[in-house]
C-alpha cells in the first residue's frame, strides 16, 4: 500500500485526514459513526481560557451548496476540556490537535500554557473566527498583528503551532508570510468566509448574529486558490479545507500544495465523511500507481 | 446506534393542505421511540443539510417510520413529490424521545399544534398500551390547529379523549390548547407537548403555576443533528453537560426537555 | 401596480433590475429570450479603449453552484462598441450602463471620454476583474487607488459613474467609502470572487489561467453580506449582484440595502431569469401590499 | 429561435460501454440541423451549467431528438440514469450546423473519432439523401474508435461505405481516421469531421495540403451557449465578428468551421 504518513513539525500522521475545528466537537459524537484512530488527528472544537456561552440562536442557516454558522465559539472552557476531553481522545490512536480561541492575547497564552502540559500533539490558534465580537479575527486580518500574536504564541508554546487563517482578506500570502516569519510551525486555511442570509418573508436576518461564517463545498474554489498562493510562498506546511466532501476534493488540496486537509461542514451531511476520504486517498494513490502521497503535494504549479 | 441509511418511501400523500404523511421502510424503526426524529437529506444538492422531522408512528413490524411533515420551503416542496420506491436518504435516530415512564398511573394531557401534532400520535400509541400494556392511567389529547385541517385527529381518537382548538374557531374551541384545556375542565397530572414556541411558553407556565411535569418538545434550526455543532442550543436552568453554560442541545439533550429545565 | 421605479444620480429607471456585465454581452444574445425593454437596464460587457484578445482557453469551469471565469474581458475595443453596440440597444426602451475597463488610468479616461459624447446613461466602472494582468482588480483592491481613480474618472466623465468593487478585500466599506468620498455617483458589487479548480485525474488547473472570478449562487450570502455592510456605510446607491436566480434573491439584495440588483452568471442558466425577476418583484409587492419599492431597500437593519 | 424547453426522455440506452443514447421528445426537433447541439440541464443542482451534447439524430415527424453521450463526469452520468417519461430541461438548438450545400455533387467524406461520431450520423443521413433528394454524390464515413466497441457502426451503414480505424487494432484500420482513408484509397472531394483535436489537426493539415474544402466541428468549455459569455473561443485566421480580435465563439459562429479558417 502507499504512503500516507505525513509530517508536521515533527509530529507523525497516520494520514493527512483531518477534521476541521467546530464541525466534530471533540470526537465523541461522531466517534459512532468513525472509528477516530483511523484518521491522521482529530482538531477540536476551539476552547478558550474560560467556559464561553456563544450566540443567541438561532446560529445556522442553509446556503446554496453550504452553510452560515454564527455559533461564537461556545465551549466549556481549557480546564473541563483538559479534565474531559483530553482523555476521551487519548483512548484513541490518532493525533490531537486542539484548537485555541481567546478574546486578548493574554487569553491564548493561558490556553497555550495550560495545553503545553498536556499530553496533545499540536495548538491550532484560531486567530480567524468572524463570530465573536472581540478578538478572533481582528487578529487574523492584519500582517502585523499576526506576527505579533503568532512571535507571542510561540514563545510560551511547548507545542508545535498551526495558525488558521481567516480568508476574509485582501491577500492571505501577506498573512501566511507574517505568520511564517514568526515562527509558527504550520498553517491551516480557510477559516469560514462571512456570509449574510435574509429571510425575505420574516424580513429579518436568518442568523440572530446577522452575519455568520460561511461553509461548505461553496468555499472550496476560493479555498483551494488561497490553499495554491500561500503554498507557493511560504515553506511551513498547509493543512487546507474548505468544502471538502470527497477524497477528490481532499486530493485537489493536496494538489494546490497541502500537506493535510480537513473536513468540516461535509461532515453534517456525510458523517461517515473522514473515513471515507482517508479510503478514497488509498484507492486514488492506488489507482495512480502511486507510492507516497508526497508525490501529489503541491504536484500542479 | 445513529447511522445514516437509504429508506424506501412507501407511501406520500396529502392528508390537509400542506400537510403530508409519508411511510418510509427503514431499519432505524426497530430503534426509534415517540419523540425522537430524523434528519431526512434533500435529493437536490442545492441545499445539503438533513432537515429533522419528528416520527409520527413506528411500526416495527414492518420496519418503517411515519413522518408527517408541513411543506414550507425547497427541502420539504422536493420531499411531498417523493414517489413510493423512492429511496430517501436518513439520519437516525435522533434526540431523547418523551419519558413514558413518568406518566405511569397518571392522567397524561398531550398537547400540540400545527406541525406539533404529529409525534403526539405515536406518544399516544405508548401511552395508551395501543400496542403494549398501558403506562398512563388515562389519556386525553388537546390538539391545537389553524381550521378545520385537523389532520391526524380520527387518528388520535384511537388512543384517548381528543379536544380540539382552532384558530379561527371553526371547529372545536376558538383559542389555543390551554383555552381548549380550561374550557372543558381537563386537569392534567402530566403533560406531554409539541407545538409552537407560544404555545409552549404558556404550557410552562401552567404547568409551573400548577406543580405538574411538563415535558415539552423544542425546535431549533439544526446542522448537524448529533450535537456536534452547537448550532441549536436551548437556555436551561442548570448547566449543561457539554460547554457547563447552560446551553442543552436541542438534537441531543432534547428535543425534549421538562418544562421547567428550560428558559423559553 | 405597485411602483418599481427606482432613480440612481438622476437617470430613472423603470423597475430595479439590471444585468451583470459580462454576462449578458450588449444584449443581442438575450435579446432572442427576453425583451430587453422590459428591464431596468442593460449593463454591457467591459469596453477597453481598444480590442482586447482576452485570456487562452479553457475559459469556464463548473464549480459547485456557480462557475469560474477568466475571459479576460475580451473586446471589440470602445470605437466598435460606440458603433455598433450603442445603436442597437437604442432600439429598446431600457437604460443603458457601459462597463468600463482598462489596463491603466489613461484608458479608463479615454473610454470614459469618449462615452461621455454617446446617448448611453451611465458607466460602470470595473475595477475588481480579477482576471486580467495589468490594471482591473489592482487600483480596486486600495482605498487609495480608488479614491484616486474614481477622482480622475468623475472629472472627466459627462456622465454618473457607478465604481464596481471587487469583493477579495479585508474590508470593502474602506474601499466603498473612498469611491463615495471621491465622488462615485453609485457602487455595484460584488464582482466575481477568485477562485481556483484544479482537475486530478489530468493534474491541471481546470482554465488556462489557473484562477477564476466565481459567480453563482454560491456566493450570494458573501455579496449579500457586502452589500448590507456597505449601504450602512455610504449614502449613494448600490446596485447589488452575486448569484441571483430568482426573484427573491433579488429581493433579498434590495432588502440588505441596494437600490437596484443585477443578474449575472444565472442567465446562463435561465436565460429568461431577467425578464422572471422583474415579473417576480411585482408578485412578492403584490402580494406583501407593499405600493413602492423603495419601502424594502435596505428594510432588514 | 433559441429557447430553454423542457423536453421528455423517450429511451435512454447504454449501447457501447458508458457510452448512451437517449431520444427526448422536444419541439426543438423541429428547428434542428445536423450538426448543432443541445445544452441539457442537470437535474441534480450541485452544477448548474447546461452541457453541450451534440444531435446525432433528428426526427422531426416525431418531435424528437437523439443524443449519443459518453458518460465522463457527474453530469452525464446522472443523465444516464434518465428514465423513460422524465422531464429534461434542454437550451436550443445551439450553433451553426454542418453546411450541407457545400457536398452537391461531390464525393462527401465524413471523419468522426470516438464521441464524435454520433452528429456524423444525420450528417450522413442528410448527405446521402436517406429523408430527402441526396445531396452529395457519394457519401464514405470513416470512423475511429478506441476498440472494438464501434458503436453506431450499423446505423452509419445505412447512408454510405463504413470505414473503420481503431486505436488498438481490434476493427479495421490500426490507427486513426486519416491512416484508414489513406489504407482504403479514399479521395475526399469534401471532408465534414467531429472528433478529438489531434484528428481534427491532422485533417486540417490534410485538407490544406489536399486544396480540399473540410468542416470540423470543435468543442470547447462553455458557460451560456449562446453566444453571451465568450468562454467558448477559438483563433481564427481573420478577425471574428464579434471581438474583432480573431476569436471566434465555438457556440454560435461553430460548432463547424471551415477546417482552413481556424487556428487549432
């Protein structure tokens, strides 16, 4: 069989199959539907230093091949997770990734510092959610605050960091360059892209939060075009998603240049989703007469 | 177990304006309880999400589901032109269900409206040892409907007293289902319901006011349906088990929930 | 009936709907569909100040709900258009608004000049096609730039000028409130969105020019969004546009806060889709009793 | 006049491996010619675009049109799950057509390789006068497939000598179109093609060497189909009406170009 083990900052993955942050809380729920060792890393819901209640409902609505969400991060907070739900996925033989979400950068250190105790493999830093008023991702839309937040991160980190950048940019390479220049291990991108839904009959808006983060297969073009110019500009590894629903779509990310991919929103169609894109990458490698999935990254420039 | 699975529509019809009743062969039958629904996937691709709808009846025997479902938008427009022998994409089984136990010896009052009224049938079933030894010690159902589309009323008669409200008053009371309930002097020891917000908002009340279980039936605007996504959370007095913010999972920890645990 | 007139910088139009540039040439295609009087007006294919060859083939490709273009805005040049495109959309009853582009501020300002001598009524300003080299999407992704286009423009045009803002930005009311401070008379957006496919069984970028402008409805919560943004941030009009398809797309833009609407890569798909949206406005203000339009621009706060 | 109807699947058929042909009744048949196309609409709504598939036959004291199609993608392969009696939404009728005119009195030969083969066939039936007077003098098609699976052989056999060229040797010639007309000592007063760029290159640069009028009929992406977008372009040798930038729109000044005119 072929290769599918990468690596990233030194940590080893089964395979490049991912989830993406917020659409499989920490594996439990879809734990009946996948076995969780057989995918590359499980990368949690994001946990912030203190429980955070969210947004007033409702927080999602339907689009046109994809959704809006507008949950606000709700999470029960870094020491119940530390408590909860690291030992639930430390029964499992997949790598975990948690991602870390804050309101001032003093918030991601403590989260950062708490989690560098623990037994998980990397910190992704949500510097990019478009659902919460402070923070997020007023961090995440401007190069130098990302090398700040990013240098500051990485000084206080025991764990290799993965910033996740938000596509709600004029140009994410400068973004993906300043994370880069300050050190973090690996990117990963896109974050949801905000949307707007009206519900034309109630004349209101269809999220209680106005906006929302956009997902889906929707993304997935502008996703896999960031995916290519960040990959062709910096030399820290890509974990891409945006849309993915298949093991194709997961390849044509490979294929822009990156190292892994998540699926996410696909997930609440097909919750089957990770396990069958970690089968199709096989049967694709297979197929190809393919030896390491090395050979598809970043393979069409 | 939950799992998505291809049922096979067994028959669709129209039974009130809108209102559809559609039996669909599927193994989540043999696991489904009143109360818990399932997230039916739209076949055109334009939307993707599963849209939950409650179970009306299960019948194990023959291993299939009953949905009866309003036509709103797209998603439930493309579901009433489903055909028998078409296949139909499943979620399942999803959420709690009602707690039959707890009527046990009691005078059990089901109240619902509109598009509520459905998953009373299926509660009425159990309750009323339909199908098995009876667990409430009576059983009376107010249901509450726009006109004189009282869809799955002859139906409900089978399992107990069946009072009827109506909007506009042409058949039975003219107001809601505690109006209904009042007017003819029914006094619950427990109440089941499912209906609209409103409706719900003065159960609890009610039942609050007047010291009885309430186990009332939440609807929210889903995506996942497995409580992976904290999209359809409910405010709730004491905290809750996932994020300790007081936020209960609709698909989950619901979709029902006792009256007083939750703030509507 | 319900009144559906609409006025943008003083040229009335007879009901809010228009068609997206580019996707509807200067009318003689759809002509054979619809009656182009019937619309608010034609908004034609870019016009350079000569004739541009455009982009290699591939050209098109389908991505989920939507497509990507490069075209590269292909054109007879502004001597031919005058001749031959004015005369013909004279013969209907209907506004018409000429897009403009060009490669540096001096061809904008030539094509602009000459217009200006023309029966046309209005010019759209294309700053944000994402597809050409030189100029397009480069002075409409700064404020600065296109405070300092819309400037040279406004001076020399005899006629109002309606900026078309790209949506690949941090933050478009920046750029919306340059145009409207230099004294744009109208905005439209969103233009397409860049995008990128790549196909893995030939491992290659499905059109010549690797990235695409997306258009379609999957991108209407991304222009809807903008949209509403921006009308709560300017006081001239916006003419909406991103993946309408049917009246109550339309009606969603106007509600978010544009003026008019436009419809685009959805006539490719319904190519009476105008002529059904115009139809359509009338129903839902029938229906709702609603006596003008103007009641739901920008109702949804 | 160009409209979007919607026409009815009458028979969809696999008749070669994931290659199909489907007769939908339309009243676009009526306005059909050999060598025009259709855009058909996918009925699941994840794609959008109508896809172009070119007419391979046309029977208008029917109302029909059939289309040939290889199943490549999505698209066509849910089109291949069409049923008898379903609805299919159809933009046409699309492009020029071949001009028939051009074969009077002259020896007609007809090159299609693989799915371009199938617009070959009311080509051939118009030429050789099969419905109406005949139009060529003689009518030779020469055909290349992959393999074995010459689809469409015998139909074609009806309305001229059948030449075949197959890829891998299996039927006639082993090679292409142009190797099996040289093989079997054919001379071309004319020549109309369909089928892959390498052959349609080949016998551009034949025809040119020959002094022998060639209509090719090419294939491109394409967004509207009608003529709107300008996705569909081909260089051409003189300045295009449109453009004036020597770009010529597959979808309506083609499908069929004189082989001479355009730069391929």
């Amino acid at each position: 069989m072929a290769n599918t083990a990468i690596n990233i900052a030194g940590v080893e993955f089964k395979n490049p199959v991912m989830t993406a942050s917020g659409t499989f809380g920490s594996g439990m729920e879809y734990g009946e539907f996948v076995d969780l060792s057989n995918l590359g890393a499980v990368v949690t819901k994001g946990v912030a230093n203190v429980a955070w209640p969210g947004n007033p409902t409702p927080r999602v609505a339907e689009v046109y091949g994809g959704m809006l969400n507008a949950i606000g991060l709700q999470n029960p907070g870094v020491d119940v997770f530390i408590e909860r739900d690291i030992p639930f996925l430390k029964q499992f033989d997949t790598k975990i990734i948690v991602n870390v979400c804050g309101k001032s950068v003093e918030d991601y250190l403590e989260v950062v510092e708490k989690l560098s105790e623990t037994e998980v493999d990397m910190l992704e830093i949500n510097i990019s959610c478009p659902n919460v008023k402070e923070g997020a991702i007023a961090f995440g839309q401007c190069a130098d605050s990302v090398f700040d937040i990013t240098k500051k991160i990485k000084n206080v980190s025991k764990k290799p960091i993965i910033m996740k950048l938000s596509p709600n940019v004029t140009d994410i390479t400068e973004i993906a360059i300043a994370a880069e220049a300050a050190g973090s291990d690996a990117l990963s991108m896109i974050n949801t892209i905000t949307g707007m839904k009206i519900d034309i009959n109630r004349r209101t808006f269809a999220l209680a939060n106005k906006t929302g983060g956009m997902s889906g297969p929707a993304i997935k073009p502008i996703a896999v075009r960031m995916v290519y110019q960040c990959a062709n500009k910096v030399k820290i590894p890509i974990i891409g998603m945006g849309g993915i629903s298949c093991a194709e779509d997961a390849i044509e990310f490979m294929m822009a240049g990156a190292t892994a991919v998540a699926c996410g929103a696909m997930n609440f169609v097909n919750p089957y989703l990770t396990q069958e894109v970690v089968t199709g990458i096989e049967d694709y490698l297979r197929r190809n007469k393919i030896d390491d999935i090395h050979e598809i990254i970043g393979c069409v420039k | 177990m939950k799992r998505k699975v291809a049922g096979q529509v067994v028959i669709n019809e129209e039974i009130a304006p809108d209102i559809y009743s559609m039996w669909i062969e599927t193994d989540l039958a043999m696991d489904a309880k009143a109360g818990q629904f399932v997230g039916v996937f739209p076949a055109n691709q334009s939307t993707l999400l599963p849209r939950p709808i409650s179970i009306c009846e299960i019948d194990k025997s023959r291993s299939q589901l009953r949905l009866v479902y309003r036509v709103v938008g797209k998603g439930t427009g493309e579901l009433s032109h489903f055909k028998p022998g078409r296949r139909v994409m499943l979620l399942g089984v999803l959420g709690n269900g009602y707690p039959l136990d707890k009527a046990e010896g009691k005078h059990a009052v089901l109240m619902a409206g509109g598009i509520g009224v459905p998953p009373i049938l299926q509660l009425a079933k159990d309750l009323s040892g339909r199908d098995s030894a009876p667990i409430a010690k009576d059983v009376t159902i107010i249901v509450g409907y726009r006109d004189c589309n009282t869809f799955l009323k002859e139906e409900l008669e089978q399992y107990g007293r069946v009072i009827i409200a109506t909007d506009d008053g042409s058949v039975g009371t003219h107001g809601n289902v505690i109006d209904a309930m009042k007017e003819n002097g029914i006094q619950p020891e427990i109440i089941y319901a499912c209906g609209p917000m409103p409706m719900l908002r003065a159960i609890k009340t009610y039942s609050e006011e007047a010291a009885i279980d309430a186990y009332i039936s939440l609807e929210e605007r889903m995506a996942c349906g497995v409580g992976a996504c904290l999209g359809c959370v409910c405010k709730t007095k004491d905290i809750d088990k996932h994020s300790h913010v007081n936020n209960a999972r609709i698909c989950t920890d619901g979709p029902v929930f006792e009256a007083k645990e939750v703030m509507i």
